[in-house]
C-alpha cells in the first residue's frame, strides 16, 4: 500500500516555505497546466465595524500570495480564488478580499476572485444527504484548498475537510447543523466527491477555542501541505494535540471511505511532528448544570441560567452567541437576574419554572413559540439576531446591556495581539 506524503515546514519567508513544502509533498501532482484551478481559503467571516483580529481565524494573505506566484510561475494560468463567508446579512466577500489584497493577486496574475454567495448553486445528491454546492466550485477542474490551523468549538477541529463546507450556500450550511443528526456527519461528504488535488494547511497562526476571532491565537509557523485532504487533517490534528479518531468528522470519513486514522500509514517530511505538537483546547468551560459559561460563576452572576450551545447552533447564530454572553454580562449590577433561561439551536426545549425564556434565533424560537413551560418569552427570531434586537427586547425583563462595554470588550481582545510578539497585521495584506 502507498503511504499517503504530507510535508510540515517551518514558515519562515512565506515563498520559499511553500515551495519546500510543496516540493516535499509533490504537490502539483495532481494539477494539468491546463486545469481550471479554484484556491478555497478560510475567510469565514470579517468585522468592518470594530477592530477584528485575524490571527488563526482567516488564511493569511502571505501564504495565499505565495501561492499564487507559485502557480503563475509553474505555467498554471487559470486561477480562481473562491470563498462564501457568513453573509452579515449580504454577501461580504468582496469587501472581505479587498482588505485582504486579493485585488491586487487579480490585477498582479490574472486571478478571478469569486464570493460564492453572489451565485448560483446546484443541489447535489451526496446519499445520507443533499446539499447546494457553488457552481464556480463545480465548475472547477481541480481545487487546491487551504484552510488555517485552528480549533472549532462544535467540531473540535476545523481544517481542510470542514473548510469544505464554505462551498456550500446559506441554507445547506444551516440544514448541516440539523436538529435530528451530527453535524460532524455532514460535510465530510464534500470531501468524498470535490476534486481536491492540494490542501494546505495554513498554521502561521494556530488558533484556540475557535473558529472566531473571540479564541486566542497563538504563532505557530508551520505549513502542512498534501495531496490528500485526509491524511492533512490527520496531521493537523495531532499537532493540535488530538488523534483523528477523537475527532468525530475524521472518524466519520475514514469509516466511510476504508481509511485509518492513525499517523503510523502516513509518511511525513519535513518537520519532526513531535516537536511541534502542543495541545490547543478547543472549547469554553461551562458550569455544572448547564447554567452558563464559567466566566459567569467567577463574576458571581445569577439568577440566569444559558443553556450551552449544541451541534445544531448554525454558523450565523453561533457568530453572535459570544456578543449574546458579553452584553449579558454588561448588563449584572451586581443584583442576580429576574430568574432567566436562554436558549439557542434547534434541539433546546425551554424549561419550566422560569419567569423569563430568552430564545435566542429563529429556529429556537419556532421550535418553543407554544411551549406552555414558558411564562414571558424573549423571541430574538433574527437569522441570526442583532445586538440591536438583544438590547432591546431584554429591557423587557428590566436587563439593560451597554453596547459601549461590548465595544470594550472588543477593543481588549484586538488589544491582546503585538507586533513585537509576532501578530503581525502585515501577514493580512499585499
């Protein structure tokens, strides 16, 4: 049996980095310099409003130049870079690659830059389920995918494989996180079926309690580089400190397609992986009951009880259950709450003997609106909800957020980040 190759190299000048990495791996063995080739990076989402670190959350657009100036140099010449970020509530991915630079890679090499969400999408018969993927993805020869090295608090990891899921449009990226199956049982059949011929794993930044920018990120100067997605997310995964079979939509992939999640039947060149393996955990704590984050027991906040997020919690909802947790907390005076439950997802069912019920996004609030355990309902029903529609429906209950202590808030976790430390903006820019 052929070992699957994947290289690790020490990032050092982002050009020469993946050149070595690439060559190690024989990374354009799959490519014709005829293919129509899409580059998919991570750029899940941007704050155009407050300051937004994007250190781990985002490919960095160093890694993502390099690339193309390898590719241009190799003779491939048709190159499209494609992503469908959250929509906030419009699509945003063209505003999101002009920070980035993106432009300046078409006007440089000819790249055609392609926000998936402005397109058509063509449903597709995957077996246990169906999702609409982007016709520019199917259209695509080849994809080269590259993702960044991170943590993801609903699947423990999120890298080649779940970077996937950013190819398929708004409603089949809700329905992935369905109330009846794993979430963790969806996407993986992306993988199965996209012609991925080079997946790159960009860990400049490797990112902790993911997958946005509220996690920590820490500088970790690796790529990971091969031709088979898989066995890149093996590795990926044990220099985050887990074994693939600890990760459900790896195991889950593996059992389905005759594959091992054991790094002994990879071959890995380069980097010694024990060297650079260091555990980067992956989820929040949460009190004994279920009754919200840790944070709040140390703040002794009371009289409200959040129920965790689940599986089921979509990207959208889940990008503002954080700012949902930081204008609650904004809101303790120092009095215990007036006897809350806050719910989310599509599986939470209110509670009884609670006077107030929070149900924090559409689906939650369809599945409770005629839950007779509810005695006053808070119905946040936004796809996902606002901050606007949190402070403001709160006040019902007499809980009074301050907007101004979760731009505070913001500006601290902007504020963690120094250039002399290595977050270095200037890796996010061309």
């Amino acid at each position: 049996m052929v070992m699957p190759v994947v290289s690790i190299v020490s990032f050092k000048d982002a050009y020469q980095s993946l050149r070595k990495a690439l060559e190690l791996c024989d990374g354009f063995a799959g490519l014709k310099k005829d293919d129509k080739i899409l580059i998919k990076p991570n750029l899940v989402s941007w704050d155009f409003d407050l300051p937004f670190p994007p250190f781990g959350v985002v490919t960095t657009s160093a890694v993502m130049a390099a690339l193309v100036r390898i590719l241009k140099e190799e003779g491939f010449n048709h190159l499209t870079i494609g992503e469908g970020s959250l929509m906030n509530p419009r699509p945003m991915g063209r505003q999101i690659f002009k920070v980035l630079g993106y432009e300046k890679l078409a006007e440089q090499y000819g790249v055609e830059l392609i926000d998936f969400n402005e397109g058509k999408f063509t449903e597709i018969d995957f077996g246990p389920i169906k999702l609409a993927v982007a016709n520019k993805v199917l259209e695509a020869d080849k994809i080269i995918n590259l993702p960044v090295l991170k943590t993801h608090n609903q699947c423990k990891v999120s890298l080649g494989i779940k970077n996937l899921k950013g190819t398929i449009n708004r409603r089949s990226k809700t329905h992935c996180h369905g109330k009846d199956w794993d979430l963790e049982h969806t996407f993986p059949h992306l993988a199965e079926k996209l012609p991925i011929a080079l997946t790159i794993i960009d860990g400049v930044f490797a990112l902790e309690k993911g997958p946005g920018h509220t996690g920590k990120a820490y500088r970790k100067d690796l790529l990971i580089a091969s031709t088979d997605v898989f066995a890149a997310d093996v590795v990926g995964a044990y220099v985050m400190g887990y074994h693939a079979s600890d990760i459900e939509h790896l195991r889950y992939f593996a059992e389905r397609n005759g594959r091992s999640t054991e790094l002994q039947i990879i071959e890995i060149r380069g980097e010694d992986i024990a060297k650079h393996r260091e555990y980067i955990d992956y989820d929040w704590e949460w009190q004994e009951g279920d009754l919200g984050p840790a944070g709040f027991a140390k703040r002794r906040i009371t009289g409200i009880a959040i129920r965790k997020y689940d599986s089921s919690l979509c990207t959208g909802c889940s990008g503002m259950y954080n700012p949902m947790l930081i204008m609650l907390m904004s809101a303790f005076k120092g009095k215990p709450f007036p006897n809350v439950e806050v719910i989310s997802g599509k599986r939470q069912l209110a509670s009884p003997g609670f006077d107030y019920t929070v149900l924090f996004g559409k689906c939650v609030y369809e599945l409770n609106k005629n839950n007779p355990n509810i005695k006053n309902a808070i119905a946040l029903k936004g796809c996902p909800p606002s901050i606007k529609d949190l402070e403001e429906n709160l006040k019902e209950a007499g809980i009074y957020c301050n907007y101004d202590e979760y731009v505070n808030y913001r500006n601290y976790i902007f504020s963690r980040y120094k250039k002399e430390d290595g977050f270095d903006l200037g890796l996010y820019s061309l």
